[in-house]
C-alpha cells in the first residue's frame, strides 16, 4: 500500500511511520507537510491518507489541513484518517458519516488507534486497486484497438483526439459492463442505481422527487420516460423537448393488481407470482423500484399515471424536482421497454377467458396410451 502522513512535524508521526513499516510489510509511507501537500497527494495517488490538522505551536496555530482535506475530499479521495491534537476542529465535520473517514485524537496510545483504522481499510484499499488496475487494462486494449481505426477513418486531424476520446470511453464502458450485462453476480437490490445521478442531464430511468416532499413517500417521486437523446443539453446542443414524460410512483401495493392479487391474498401465493414479476423485470403496467437506503422507499411507478413536467423544473438548487438517482444498463433499458409494452400493446376489450382456457384445454390431444406388454 501507499500511505502518506501529512504533518507539519514529521519527528512527532516518525514512530507512527515505523509502525505502519512494520506492521504492513513493502509499505510506502512518506511524510510531508501542508505546504506541497496537494501536489504530492495528486503524484503519489496514496491508498490510504494519515492528516494533521494544525500548523504552527499551540499558541500560533493554523488549519491548515482543513484547506488539504477539501482537496482530499473533492478531487483525490481515498480512505482518511484525520489525526490530530485539536479534535474539536474536525468533529462535527459531516464528512465523518462516511465509512472512509475516521477521526482519531493524538496522545498516548493513539498511534495504535491509527493502526487499526488502516488495518479495517486495509482489504478495501485492495479490492479497489484491483479495480484501479482493470480500468487501467482495459482503457490500454482499448487505445490499442481503435486508435488505428480512429486514424485511418478521420480525415481531418483537428477531429482525430475528440473521435479517439468517443470511441476508447465506448470500448471501455463496454468492456466493464461486459460481467453485469452477462450474468455476473448477484446483484444487491440498491446496486443498479448511480447516486449521485449519472452525467449533466436528465436520462431515461432517472428518479426524480418533488423538492419540498416527504423523502419516504412514494408519490413525492417519478420515473423519467423520455428518451434520453431528446433530453441532452451542452454547449453545442440543446434538448428537443421543453416537458419530460415521467410515470408517477406509488406505494408497492399497486404490484398487485397486475397479478390478479390484492392486499388479502395468501402471502405465500402473492410471493410466488411477484418473484415471478421481479425476475421478469415488471409488471403488466407497472415497474418494480427497489429501495435506495438513505434516498427512497420501495415503490412502483405507475404506467397508467403518466405526467408531462416542465424540463425547466427539474434540476438544482430552487427546482421543483430534484434528480436523485440514474440507473445504469441493461437497467435504463429494462424501464424503456416496459414503458413501451404498455404504451405500445393494442387496446382489446374484456373477454370471456374462463371459457377461452377451457377451450385450449379441451383443444390439446391428449398424451397417446403406451401399448400395455403382455
């Protein structure tokens, strides 16, 4: 691992640094103060950060890791231990709600505190620099195979970088969805969300909630139809809609009906046929939303409660709506095509379907008799 202590008296963390060489063997731990402290974290791209907070005595002191700990956080985040003598400066910090950042206090014994910390960020910090290194591998395969088509097919060469960036983020978006989009694992129910949403603009699949509404109620929330090609907006190009067609949401009970069950029904029968709904992906005219923890219930959005919302209400601070989350493919897809079954199928009138499937039964040969042996 690469861990790097920020501190501006590196005498006072050197028996914190020979603890973490010895516990954590091939460990690179340097120490550095504030001064350079954002150039060296944007160099070394340490796993794991170890930050001082103040500079200067006691009695001529500065924050000056405050300023080290907004860079940490907005631009080269990674697990942050915040390691300091003047605790009171960091602990109503909301940034401490994250799992990734703890706040330890110096004194005696607190370089063992510290040690734990990086020990229970230890098998994350590797996992994701697997995931550094695969990102890595497959953005190389992917300049290798496209930048020759991208030079033999562009004539103009002013157009040669912007076609190579579109092309190799395609290979590679492509290539890291390959394991999701070919049955990889199991899934956790919330994990097909991106929250915060994807991109500048609104997408197709995105979950919309009314500004000002209760966070826990369904019908504060809706589903973004439109396409997400009629929705872009940039410097170049501008959206082809001013209204968005969402479906509003409901309480999951709305599941129900399109399974010929209610709220009385067996629980165990309801079970059986909403998996059956769920592995389908949705319903005759709904689609099943999974709970996001900390953002939204579980809920349906409604098919046959449509709503067209002024594209200029949904956005950031002072909008109607807020965008809260996106959902990524096969995902986005699965919402454009239930949409569409419902939007699309033919309107028939009720017919008599007791007597129809009594029909069909009665219409299927039977199995032939097995001759009886002697």
């Amino acid at each position: 691992m690469r861990i790097l202590i920020v501190d501006d008296d590196p005498k006072s963390v050197e028996p914190l640094r020979q603890e973490i060489q010895r516990r954590f063997a091939g460990t690179e731990s340097p120490v550095i103060g504030f001064k350079d402290s954002e150039q060296v974290i944007d160099i070394f791209s340490p796993h794991i950060i170890v930050l001082d907070l103040m500079q200067g005595s006691p009695l001529d002191s500065d924050p000056a890791g405050l300023q080290t700990c907004e860079h940490i956080w907005q631009k080269r985040f990674c697990p942050l231990v915040v390691y300091t003598a003047v605790p009171n400066q960091f602990a109503d910090d909301e940034r401490l709600r994250h799992p990734f950042v703890k706040l330890v206090t110096k004194g005696s014994g607190s370089d063992l505190d510290v040690i734990e910390h990086i020990r229970s960020y230890q098998p994350h910090v590797l996992a994701l620099n697997e995931v550094a290194k695969e990102i890595q591998g497959t953005l190389n395969r992917a300049l290798r195979e496209v930048a020759g088509r991208v030079f033999d097919n562009t004539k103009d060469d002013l157009q040669i970088p912007e076609a190579l960036t579109r092309a190799a983020r395609r290979v590679l978006a492509a290539a890291m969805d390959e394991e999701l989009s070919t049955g990889g694992p199991t899934l956790k129910t919330w994990e097909h969300y991106l929250c915060p949403p994807s991109g500048g603009h609104l997408l197709t699949g995105d979950i919309i909630r009314k500004r000002e509404g209760d966070k826990g109620l369904p019908s504060n929330y809706a589903v973004v139809l439109t396409p997400s090609c009629d929705l872009v907006t940039d410097g170049k190009r501008r959206p082809r809609v001013d209204k968005v067609l969402t479906a509003t949401c409901t309480g999951v009970e709305r599941l129900l009906p399109d399974l010929g069950l209610n709220a009385a029904t067996e629980r165990s029968k309801c079970r059986d046929r909403l998996l059956a709904m769920l592995r389908e992906g949705h319903g005759y005219s709904c689609l099943p939303i999974a709970e996001l923890p900390g953002e939204f219930p579980t809920m349906a959005a409604d098919f046959r409660k449509l709503e067209l919302i002024s594209l200029g209400d949904i956005g950031g601070e002072g909008k109607k709506y807020v965008r809260v989350a996106s959902v990524d493919n096969p995902f986005r897809e699965l919402v454009a095509w239930a949409y569409m079954l419902n939007a699309a199928r033919p309107g028939l009138p009720e017919r008599d379907f007791d007597s129809w499937v009594d029909e069909i039964l009665v219409a299927v040969p039977a199995p032939e008799k097995k001759p009886e042996q002697e």
